[in-house]
C-alpha cells in the first residue's frame, strides 16, 4: 500500500523569510530546554516522591524506549501529513505533562505521564530535521542544519541548568508550571512557522513496515548508518560516564568546565560543519570528521598524563560529535525521498536512543570491571578502525552509481 506525495515546493518556490526561521529556532530552543530539563530533573523529582534510586532511573528508561517505539507510527505518518502538525501535538503533550504529574504527585502517575510525554520526542526531534530541510534552499540544506542543532545545543545548555536553579530556589512544583508555560510558547511558536505547500494524494494507506523497507533499498543508507552508531556510542559514553572518568584519571580537575567546553566547541561543529558540507561534500566531511571523533576519543582515556588534555579533548570531543551528527544527518536528508524523509530521520532518532542506551550499559560495566580509561581506548580505537571499511563500501556504492 502506498501514499503519493506531490510537493508544490520545488527548489525555488518558497523561501523562508528571516522571521519564519526566527520562529521555528525559537520553538526548538524551548521545546529542547524542557527535554533536557525533564531527562535531568524529573529522577530527582522521583526521588522526592519516595522512589528508589532504580525507579528514578527507570522512568527515564521508559521516556526513551517508549519514544523509540513510537517513532515507528509516527515517522510514516509525519511522510503522510507532513512534520508540522505531529510536532504540533508533541508540544502539546509536553506543555499538559506537568500538569498531570501536578495533579497526582506520585511515582505511578510521574510513570504514565512520561509515557504520554514521550510523544514529544519521538516527533520532535526527527520533525526538526525534517522541517528545516523543507524550508531550506537545497543548496543550504547543511548550513540550516547545522543553525537548528546550535540551538539544539543552546537548549541542552540553559534548560538543565536553568531548571536546577528553579527548583534550588523554589521548588519542583514552579518548575513544572514554567515548563507548561515555555512549552506553550514552544507550541504557538511553531503554530506561526509557514512551510512549503504540500499536497497529499493518498492511493492507500502506508504501513510503517512498508515505508522503513522503501527506505532500506537505499545501499548507501547502511554505512550512514554504521557512521551514525559509532559516534552516538561515543556521545553516549562521554555524556554519562565523563564526569566520572575526570574525577577518577584527573583528579582535582574541573569536570564542569569539560562540559563548557564541550558545549562551545559543539555549537562551532554545527556550524562550520553545515557550511562546509553544503560546499563540499557529506562524504567528503562525514568520514574525517568521524575519524577526528575516534581520536579525541582515544586521547580522552589518556587524560591522566595532563590535566591540559581534558580541554584538548572537549574541543576535539565536541567538533567530532556535533559535527558527525549533523553531516551524517544532512547525508541522510540527500539521500532520501521527500515522501520518506521523516521515516528515514526516525530511524536516525532511534539508532542514537539504543546506542545511548547500549553505549551506558557497556561504559557502566566498564567502569565497575576493567576501567574508563580502557573502555574510551578501545571505543576510539575500534571507531577509527571503523572508519576505514566504511568509507570504502560508501565510496564504491556512489561509484557504481555514476557509473
């Protein structure tokens, strides 16, 4: 069964005015800022219902897991009707989850209110991507990216930190209303976004087993892929388990300026990244990038030798990550059918949720047996290792292509 999909915007037929990308970028500072102030603070707030230390971490679990699920309803329906109005109701359902876990302040309702809430980031996220790429002039596709992940960036860094303050100084409770509120804001943000006029003529109705398999006939999308894993097994590592590989290796050592920096450093990968891969080439970029990735890596679990390197590293670890996610982001755009863009972007979304997940089982189990300084050795030895076969099969795949 399949949906037609006829797009009135051609390459250049809309342009989206400075205000519209004012719009959208401001929609997904807020709706970022709530998620990770939600990843960040919601286990404390678990905690302070009477929650062991592994339910709190289990509603987090659930968050991530249920969106990865979702995701493969939602992404073919965001091909059907457009990302727009999933990204619309996945606001929404962040905007009224505080008020639910306000109603009923217990473990039970937190638990069924992160399963509603986790609606928002399967649409969201994969919905960013998807929607800049539709607003974009092909020929800045890279450099619109990489603009949306800075303020991707510039969410992860004030919504944490904004949200501790808010509960340091009140209480959960004011956090959860200026939650809902930034959320509404977020909601009536994007509700002014003007998109491409999309017209839909619908043969039959597309099963998302349907529309994943059409994506996979791609050969070029599995060393994307592969790309795609390896540097969100990293991002996964360095998130979790940094602060506490510092402490150890390094100790004495600021492990909040690592993540400063870290955080910089990203915000200059997405952009330089986006602008470089639009004039040259994804494979041209993805590949180094990746291999740059690989080495900060290995140099990270050597930080023991110089409290210098945990800055080296955050430069390199913060280039490497943000970048390889937004080249190999944009690659996947080019590579997919208009009709299948949002399908294709969910898939991404749910390969970097379960390497985060594998990637905190592995480094956790590595920091109980043989060590973190082992563990990012061998990850950014394997990673660059990796490297190599996959930009072989990616080079000969687009070979036989021009061919």
């Amino acid at each position: 069964m399949q949906t037609d999909i006829n797009q009135n915007q051609q390459s250049g037929q809309f342009h989206s005015k400075p205000l519209n990308w004012v719009l959208f970028f401001g929609s997904v500072f807020f709706f970022t800022s709530n998620l990770f102030a939600s990843i960040s603070i919601l286990p404390g707030y678990s905690l302070e219902l009477g929650s062991t230390p592994f339910l709190a971490g289990l509603q987090n679990t659930v968050f991530s897991a249920t969106a990865v699920l979702l995701r493969f309803i939602f992404g073919p329906i965001m091909d059907q009707k457009g990302p727009k109005p999933l990204m619309l109701i996945g606001v929404f359902a962040f905007a009224t989850t505080p008020l639910l876990i306000y109603l009923s302040p217990t473990y039970p309702m937190l638990l069924a209110a992160r399963v509603y809430q986790s609606i928002g980031l399967a649409v969201y996220l994969p919905g960013i991507s998807t929607l800049a790429s539709e607003m974009a002039p092909p020929e800045k596709i890279g450099t619109c990216l990489g603009t949306s992940r800075i303020f991707i960036n510039l969410g992860l860094l004030a919504g944490p930190s904004a949200a501790l303050f808010i509960v340091g100084a009140f209480d959960f409770e004011t956090w959860l209303a200026i939650s809902a509120v930034t959320s509404v804001i977020s909601f009536l943000l994007l509700y002014g976004v003007k998109i491409p006029d999309v017209s839909y003529r619908t043969v039959a109705v597309a099963g998302s087993l349907s529309q994943i398999k059409k994506v996979l006939t791609e050969k070029l999308i599995y060393p994307v892929i592969g790309g795609i894993l390896l540097y969100a097994f990293i991002y996964s590592g360095v998130v979790s388990f940094a602060a506490v590989h510092i402490e150890s290796a390094a100790p004495n050592s600021q492990a909040p300026y690592f993540f400063v920096i870290l955080g910089v450093a990203g915000i200059a990968g997405c952009l330089g990244a986006g602008a470089l891969s639009d004039i040259f080439s994804r494979q041209k970029l993805a590949w180094p990038l990746l291999l740059f990735l690989g080495l900060g890596a290995t140099a990270f679990s050597m930080i023991y030798l110089s409290p210098f390197l945990i800055i080296i590293c955050a430069v390199i670890l913060g280039l490497g990550i943000q970048g390889s996610s937004l080249v190999f982001a944009a690659w996947l755009i080019e590579l997919s059918k208009p009709e299948l863009r949002a399908t294709t972007m969910s898939m991404q979304e749910n390969s970097i949720d379960i390497m985060f997940a594998i990637g905190a089982l592995v480094f956790g189990l590595a920091a109980q047996g043989p060590g973190l300084v082992s563990a990012f050795m061998v990850v950014g030895m394997f990673t660059i290792a990796a490297v190599i076969p996959l930009a072989r099969i990616s080079s000969k795949i687009i070979a036989g292509k021009t061919q």
